[in-house]
C-alpha cells in the first residue's frame, strides 16, 4: 500500500511513499517472453537512499551487469551444476559433491523434503540466509571440516551463476567457517621398524595381503592404485611397474577409475627386495587363479573377476 503523489526525478525511475512510512523505488529493466515489462524494487527509509539503490541498479543495467531475474531456484541450479560437473569429474568426486550439497539442499536426495534454502529464487539469497543455514548444520553436530565442505560447494554454485551475470554477488563469499584445529602430524616409519613391519607382511597367512602391503610400502602406491593392479602393469623381466587406473568404491560398489591425477600415471622401478617376492608370488597366483581368467595381481576371494 503506498501512499502520496508518485514522485520521480530525472531518469531514476518511480518512487514512492509507502503508508508503513517507508520508501520504494521501482526500475524497468526490459520485458519478458510474455511481453510484459520486468522492474526490480528496493526499498528505503528516505527518498534519497531509495534514489540512491535506483541510480546503482540503472548504472548497472546500462552496462549490462545487472541479473538476469530468472525464476531459478536454488535447487534447480544446484542440480545443474551438478550436470555439468558430471562431465568432468569422477564419479566419486561427483558423489561427494552431491552427498555435501544434499546437506543444505536436501531436496537433492529427497524431493518432498523440507529445503527452505533450496526452494528460494537464486537472485533471493543473502549472507543472513548461508550464515544461518551452516550455523544450523553445525548445532546438527556436524563437524567442522563437513561444514566447511558444505560452504565450499555452495560458493562454486554462486561463483559460477555469478560469472554468468545471474546474481549480482556471491552471497556466500562474505559467510566464514572457522577451520578445524590442523591434524596432528604423522612421522616416517625408522628403518628398523620398516624392517619389522615387511617382516610380519612376509608372514601374513594371506599372499594378496602381504604382497599388496609389501608393494604399498615399497613404492609408496596408494591403496585404490594396487586394487587396480592388472598384470599387463608388471613387466616381471624388466622389473617395472606401470600405474595405469584405480580401483575406487562408488555408493558401496567398486568401479574402475582414472587415476587420481595426470601424474599419478607413472612407471616405477621395483626394488630387488619386492622383485624376489613378486615372482614367488606370481607362482601362487598361477597355481590359484591362473585358469579364472583373472587379469587381476589381487584378485578377490568370493568374485575373482573383480579385485
């Protein structure tokens, strides 16, 4: 309800007088499909401060930087996002990001959930609404480090609606997540206790196992790369080791997976040491595994297609 004659100056658009006493001032911004003419609204205690938001939006919409007022929800642009991110990252990547999203946005997992966050308009959203959606999270007992991820993801969302001129800022930007006190340092193993640890691998009841923890700490092989282990990655003769993918758990199955980075695709030279125990090891697999067709170094006990 307003009040009073319209008042406007000099191409600042329309204000007026409300009857609760404050200001609104109205800007035309273009039209929509359906023709019908778009305006953005700000509201102030004086005319001057009404006057003053008009004259930054019509700056902003003369040099083409002023949003898009598209009817997007937070949801629908998070699910986007995650489409688009489909495309470049593994799959367990993409799971994370949709497991740590789905935490704000829980309409993500659950459509009829509640997701006061998710159902807002995209351009809607304020520092005041992330500032209370993490501060509810972490009273939920989540920890610091999952809050923080949660933030992380909601940033990458506004960045990018941000850099495609969607919202005018990044809401999220100015929203801070204290960080976890740093972890406590591991320290290197001394050699005598390498010494006494490939010792009791040597007499594990189990070849896979004491092999595949031998390999792990003789050449520094992350646990996903020796699962992925293929014999084709072992030239015997030459005494190399080729890493070629992984063997990654993906919603509680394993899948097979690029490795983690460019330059985790690497040769490594196997030490003697190991060299003697692969080959003894080679013979137990042969006498084991050797007529399943199996082409892997670890295969597993109840599915030996599978590592």
């Amino acid at each position: 309800m307003v009040v009073g004659k319209r008042k406007r100056g000099n191409g600042e658009g329309t204000i007026v007088r409300r009857r609760d006493g404050r200001w609104m001032g109205q800007l035309m911004v273009g039209y929509g499909p359906d023709g019908k003419p778009r305006r953005r609204t700000v509201y102030g205690r004086t005319r001057q401060e009404v006057a003053a938001k008009l004259a930054e939006l019509a700056a902003q919409h003369h040099k083409g930087l002023l949003p898009s007022p598209e009817a997007i929800t937070v949801r629908e642009w998070a699910s986007r996002w995650l489409e688009r991110k489909a495309r470049k990252v593994r799959p367990k990547t993409l799971l994370l990001y949709w497991e740590e999203l789905a935490y704000a946005l829980p309409s993500l997992e659950d459509p009829q959930a509640k997701d006061p966050l998710g159902s807002m308009r995209l351009q809607a959203v304020q520092p005041a609404h992330i500032r209370a959606l993490l501060d509810g999270l972490a009273e939920r007992g989540l920890s610091v480090r999952t809050v923080k991820k949660v933030r992380e993801k909601l940033h990458a969302l506004f960045e990018e609606a941000l850099s495609l001129e969607l919202v005018a800022r990044n809401p999220v930007a100015p929203v801070k997540v204290k960080a976890p006190a740093p972890e406590k340092t591991g320290r290197a193993l001394e050699p005598g206790e390498a010494d006494a640890l490939l010792e009791a691998l040597d007499a594990y009841p189990d070849p896979r196992m004491g092999l595949a923890l031998h390999l792990g700490l003789a050449l520094g092989l992350r646990r996903v790369e020796i699962l992925g282990l293929q014999w084709e990655d072992l030239d015997i003769e030459e005494g190399v080791l080729t890493i070629r993918r992984a063997w990654v758990a993906v919603e509680g199955r394993g899948e097979i997976s690029d490795p983690k980075t460019p330059n985790a695709y690497r040769t490594l030279p196997i030490p003697h040491s190991t060299l003697v125990r692969l080959r003894a090891y080679r013979a137990w697999w042969e006498g084991t595994f050797g007529g399943l067709g199996t082409p892997w170094v670890f295969p597993g006990t109840k599915d030996p297609s599978w590592p």
